[in-house]
C-alpha cells in the first residue's frame, strides 16, 4: 500500500491472520484494526454448545 502512495490509513477490518494487525500497525501507526463481524461470530462458534448452535446463528 505504501508503494502506491497511501499515506494514512485510518481502519482496517481483518481476519486476523498472524501478525498482519502488527503490521499494519507499524507501517501505519495512526490506524485502527477491527476484527471482521463474521469471523468473529464464525470464532465464537466453537464455544457454543452444539444444542444451542441454532438459537446463536439466528439473526
């Protein structure tokens, strides 16, 4: 991003791969990262018990 000319960033939303927020972070200092809704939601599932699964994936 850099080598196209973007100075600032002022969010991101990742999926938080390893060591990528820490990279933003350092090339752009200023930024805020944000986790992605859905995978974030996608994360929590597996702490959900597999009988109340449905009721949790209801919008």
């Amino acid at each position: 991003m850099k080598a196209r000319e973007i100075e600032n960033i002022l969010i991101t939303a990742t999926n938080n791969l390893n060591d990528f927020t820490d990279t933003i972070s350092t090339v752009f200092p200023e930024s805020k990262t944000q986790i992605c809704v859905v995978h974030q939601i996608r994360k929590a599932c597996k702490y959900v018990v597999p009988k109340d699964k449905s009721n949790f994936l209801q919008i």
